[in-house]
C-alpha cells in the first residue's frame, strides 16, 4: 500500500495537517476565515497584506499554533468585523498582548500608519491615572502639568519616545498624583504649600518621594507655589559601582559564556567595554554596524569603533543568524536586537534582565566610564562613545575623587 503524502489542496508532497492537506493550506485557510468579514465576505483591503504575511509564514505550524489560540482567534474575528481599520478601533478594543501584537503587524505591513506606541500609551495612562486625584483644583494642575510640561515634551523631543522617557514621565505623575493626595490627607491645598510640608512629605516616605521635585520645579515656574520653597533632589553620584576586579572577570567571562546567546554576549560587551545605557544599544540598528572579512566595526557615536577578535564574535554570528526571521513580525526590520513584538526592537528592561548572569548593567556601565575617563581626553571619548561631554566630565570628577580617596586611605 502506497502511503499518500501529497496535500489535496496544493499537491505539495509536505507534512499533512488533517484532512489530506499540509499546515499550509490549513494556516492560509485559517487566516482567511478568521479575516473575512462576515457581513461583507470579504477580507478588508487594508488586512489583506497581513493576511498574505501570515499566509507565506516560513513555518506554518507556528503561525497556526498561535492563531488557534482561543484569545488570538477571538480578537482577529472581532478586527474583522469591524466597520474600520484604524488606530482608535484598535484602542477601542479591550487592552491585550495579543491588540498590541496584531497592531504592529499592521503597522509593519503597511495596513496602519506608524504612530508612536510609548506616546500613545502614556496619553492613555495618564488619562486613568489621573482619576485617582479627587475632582477639583489637585486634578486640574496635575492634568495641566501632564498636558503642557511632560507630554509637551515628549512631543517636541527628537525621534521617537524612548522607554526611559516614558517610564520617568509614569514615575513622575503617580509621585505628583501621590503628592497632591497627601496634601490632601494633610488638610491643605498647593496654594498653601509650606516648606515644612515638603520637609514632611520627603521625611514620611521612600527616597523615590524626591522625585516630586520635578513637579514642584514645574509648580514654581508657573507661579503656582512659592518660588523659595525647595524639595531636596536625587544625588548624583551616588549609585554603585562594579569593582575593577569584578568588571575584568565579566569581560573575560564573556568570550566563553556558554549560556549567552550572540545577541546577549554583544549587549554585554556594548555595556562593560564601551560603557553604553542598555536603552541606547536595544536601538542600534545594521546601519550603526560594518561586518568585512577583516574588520567589524559599531558606530554608536560620531565615529566607528573597531570591534577586535574575539569581541567581534557575536556580531558577526548576529549578522549571519539575527533571528526571529520565521514569524511575519519583522518583514524589513533593520534592529540588531530584534524584540518578539513586530518591527520592534527588544525591550531594555528585558535585555537588562537576561545580561544580570553577567553583571548589574547600571554598575558595570558606571565603572566602565570611571575607567575610561582616566585614561582618555573627555572630548574625544563623548565624541565617540556619544555621550555629553558634560555627563563624561562629572563621571571623570567622581573617578578622580574616588581615587583621591583609596590614596588617602593607603597612606
């Protein structure tokens, strides 16, 4: 007996599915379904390009897994039905992993125009955070100080929202709302803010209460509260360092790290060696990188640095295998640290998690710049490295202080 392995549908002799045809056909039919709308018949125009991405899937049984899935099959059911294909349709749709990763296969394909996520999620946020401030005057300057200070500027920075940015704005409104409630509690208004409640609100809390001096710098400027009154700020300077013995292990470490993948022994090298935040190497792109047979290179500031062996290792096994190149997620991506939501580049919070095996990245990066300012003129090294030279002369302070100090301890 001749056992028949030819899908019915296609003819292509492939692993069957069920009923005689190949996951293939089963995935194409699937996504058709689940897209057609029901009172048309028809896939909308603006789905059809994310209907044929998934559709031509290298791995179809991937594809079909996830849009099985009871979540996955409701919500694409519920976008096909919908009379339009737009941001604020999606919006409108319960929040969910599954609304922000269709939105950006839509976005990726070209269905919906590309908007800036971080923005947007904070408008929306910040919108229901708010609610938490009674209705009134609090409210009222909270929402003006969210509207015309951090919103302002998040609109008028240079490229996109970055996550620091936008998780700084967060922290600084739930403080700000948290402020104004106590206030509150405390039986007074801001327009009777006094020095001794800002010395009672620092005094009654964690260190991260200082943080509404952001707000207060707003509140002064705006004639809002007493230009004399004063919230104690953070200090620079103060956050720990990696030791030069730890740091030269980690680096070393790093050529035989069997449990790191490329991408993450890269990171790590971008961190202890050049002394980059993880927030700006998540956002390198094939751009900033030069892969010859003799010579590798990463631009991250105003000229390119030369990667040697074996610290080019990882990005040349990234630049042969970058990765999540099997789903319909990053069609014409250019990240080098490709993320699993579509066209986006992995999340800093992630990468800093998956690097702790290595170091704490804050502590290494600090050490690294503490060292590198010892040895090099501050303006090439902020040309280079990207940084302001004003943040590499307070790193060069602090070094040369530190040193001033083990001396003085020695003698």
């Amino acid at each position: 007996m001749k056992l028949n392995v030819d899908c019915t549908s296609c003819g292509a002799e492939d692993e069957l599915h069920s009923g005689g045809h190949c996951w293939r056909c089963v995935l194409s039919t699937t996504v058709h379904r689940l897209l057609t709308n029901p009172t048309t018949a028809q896939i909308h125009p603006a789905l059809l390009p994310v209907a044929t991405a998934l559709k031509a899937m290298d791995r179809p049984n991937s594809g079909l897994t996830w849009i099985n899935q009871p979540h996955v099959t409701d919500f694409l059911a519920e976008l096909a039905a919908a009379p339009t294909t737009s941001h604020d349709a999606l919006d409108a749709l319960p929040a969910s992993r599954t609304r922000d990763y269709v939105r950006g296969l839509l976005v990726e394909h070209g269905a919906l125009p590309r908007r800036d996520e971080l923005l947007a999620r904070f408008k929306t946020w910040s919108d229901q955070a708010l609610d938490r401030l009674p209705e009134g005057e609090h409210r009222d300057i909270a929402r003006r100080f969210v509207r015309w200070h951090l919103l302002r500027r998040m609109n008028t920075a240079p490229g996109e929202v970055t996550r620091g940015t936008f998780l700084r704005s967060k922290q600084t409104t739930t403080v700000t709302i948290d402020f104004l409630n106590w206030l509150t509690d405390r039986g007074t208004t801001l327009s009777r803010l006094t020095q001794s409640d800002i010395d009672a609100w620092q005094a009654g809390g964690p260190s991260t209460r200082e943080f509404a001096s952001r707000f207060l710098a707003w509140a002064t400027k705006t004639s809002l509260v007493d230009p004399i009154l004063r919230m104690e700020p953070h200090r620079r300077g103060t956050a720990h360092r990696l030791p030069a013995a730890e740091q030269s292990r980690a680096v070393q470490a790093l050529a035989h790290h069997d449990n790191l993948t490329p991408r993450d022994r890269l990171a790590a090298i971008l961190v202890l060696v050049l002394g980059q935040q993880i927030a700006h190497v998540v956002r390198l792109t094939w751009d900033d990188a030069t892969i010859a047979e003799e010579l590798a290179t990463i631009t991250i500031g105003a000229a390119p640095i030369m990667l040697p062996p074996p610290l080019d290792e990882p990005l040349r096994q990234l630049h042969a295998e970058p990765g999540h190149g099997q789903t319909a997620a990053h069609p014409d991506t250019t990240w080098i640290f490709r993320g699993h939501s579509p066209g986006q580049h992995i999340s800093a919070a992630h990468l800093r998690q998956r690097l702790k095996t290595v170091c704490s990245t804050r502590a290494a990066r600090l050490s690294t710049l503490s060292e590198l300012t010892k040895t090099s003129p501050i303006p090439v090294l902020a040309e280079i490295l990207g940084y302001n030279t004003a943040t590499l002369e307070r790193h060069a302070v602090a070094a040369a202080a530190t040193y001033s100090r083990y001396i003085a301890t020695r003698r």
